[in-house]
C-alpha cells in the first residue's frame, strides 16, 4: 500500500512538472503595464490572454480593442468585470475611431470599463495616412488643424472626468511642408487642461529625436509612455532586447510627467507575442522600472 501511495505521489508530482508553462512565467513582483495592442490576435481569447498578461507580471492594461461600444466584444462592464477579476486595472483606451459624432458615447463606454485615459493614438477622422510609395505613415491637414481637433475632444473628456491624451509616431517629429514640427506645434498651442501626450520611446527615437531633450522643453506634459525597444535593425524588439537608454530616460520620469506606462511591441520578430511580454517585464525590472 505504501508503495502505490508513493507511486501515485510520483505520478501527481510529475503532471504538475509537465503542466503548461503558464505558472511558471508568473513573476514574482507583479508591477506595470502592458498595451493590449501587444497581443492584439489573442485577445480573441479575452481570458485566456489577460490570464496570461496577468501571469506575466502586469497589473495595469491598455485596450486597443474598442468597436462598436464593445471593447474585445465584451460590453463595457463586462470587461470591467473580466479585468477585475484577473486583477488587473484599466488605465487608458487607444480609441483611433473617435470622431466629433462619436465621442460623447466613447467617453461614457470608457468611463464605464473603469478607464481613466482617453487617448488618440493617430490622427483622427481621415488625416491618418500610410504613404505607400516611401512607406512611411504619415498626416494630412495640418498641425494647427489637429491642434483644434484635439483641444475639443480633450474638453470634452475633461467635462466627464477623463484625461486626454495624444501618441506620437516618427512623422510628427519631421517638419511638414510648411516648415512645422507638428508635435513641438502640439505641445504649444493644445491646451494642457485638455490636451496631454503619450510618449511612445521607440518612435520618438526612431524619429531621431530625444525623449529627455522633449521632457525638458515641455515638462509635465508626458503622462504615460508606451516602453518598447529597438534592434539593430530598428525594428521592434522586447524591452532589454534592444539599444534603447531606458535606464537614462527613467532617470528623468518625474520632469516629463508620466504616471504610467506600457509595454508595448507592435510586431515580434524572434518571439510570439505572449512569450515577448514574459522577456519584456523581466527586462522592465533589470532596468529598474516599478
């Protein structure tokens, strides 16, 4: 008898061993953010997917999943309720549809999922483009016309309590034909009552700009950076994996306003989503990121 207890025992120890890998990428210290942009093809499986950002490590989420008042076909409670229980926290929602018709319901779906941010992570109402010919993402219309735009929409989410925000991409950082740096046009002329930034650290670099150089001319008003790095390619790359300064630009976190940030990779070259996120929060804490 006691040899079969001891076999079964065996048994049941080597079933745990051989169990699917997803307790085993539990970090130890849960902290930080993840755009859900990250894993945007999984969250076709909602649960599971956040079961696995949780896992992984983050306690904060960024959607990108917004349509048609759902966000990842949940209804706005529902995917309060789903993110509650796997304990983790709405912060911001990337909402790339919102139009002057639109934004009163976005801003209440938003409120309802728990979000706090509202951000425009391109521009908005047709003046996003992609140039085809030098394959380049791209704007039309002008800096002082989505100045305008995002100053309304940003008054707007303030009178229901949300902040609004703007994320780069490189093209901003690249004077238009009228000789304007779209984005130091936006830090100048939105009002920062309504009008705040999301700094992405790899377009800003990509664009040949400097993220501290940004903090220091216009102080305070970047609130949340989205965190991911660069190969030697130039292409996407987990946090760590890449030649980003992280270590200087977090040395300098409170002159540029952030309250949050995101990991995020728009496209995984040497990894799958899901295993980028796990290589990405370990490199968040060597960093020093909390």
């Amino acid at each position: 008898m006691k040899l079969i207890v001891a076999i079964v025992a065996v048994l049941a120890m080597s079933l745990v061993s051989f169990k699917p890998a997803d307790k085993e990428v539990k970090a130890d210290k849960p902290f930080g953010g993840l755009a859900l942009y990250t894993v945007r093809d999984a969250m076709k499986d909602a649960r599971a997917t956040l079961e696995k950002v949780a896992q992984a490590g983050y306690v904060n989420v960024e959607s990108a999943g917004y349509n048609n008042g759902k966000f990842y076909n949940l209804s706005p409670t529902d995917f309060k309720s789903l993110l509650d229980e796997m304990k983790l926290t709405p912060i911001s929602a990337h909402q790339g549809t919102v139009t002057f018709d639109n934004i009163d319901q976005q801003i209440a779906d938003l409120k309802a999922a728990g979000f706090k941010y509202f951000v425009v992570p391109v521009p908005p109402m047709g003046l996003f483009m992609y140039d085809a010919v030098n394959k380049k993402l791209a704007m039309k219309g002008g800096a002082k016309n989505l100045a305008e735009i995002l100053d309304k929409l940003g008054e707007k989410c303030a009178a229901a309590g949300l902040h609004l925000l703007y994320h780069n991409h490189d093209f901003e950082f690249v004077k238009d034909g009228d000789g304007v740096v779209p984005i130091d046009y936006l830090l100048e002329h939105c009002n920062p009552k309504y009008v705040n930034f999301q700094m992405d650290l790899y377009w800003v670099t990509k664009a040949g700009a400097d993220p501290v150089d940004y903090f220091k001319r216009y102080p305070g008003r970047f609130k949340i950076w989205h965190v991911k790095d660069m190969d030697d390619q130039g292409r996407f790359a987990p946090v760590g994996n890449g030649k980003i300064d992280f270590k200087r630009i977090l040395d300098n976190k409170k002159l540029s306003g952030m309250q949050y940030y995101f990991v995020e990779q728009d496209a995984c070259f040497n990894e799958t989503p899901l295993e980028a996120i796990v290589i990405s929060h370990k490199g968040l804490e060597k960093i020093g990121f909390k």
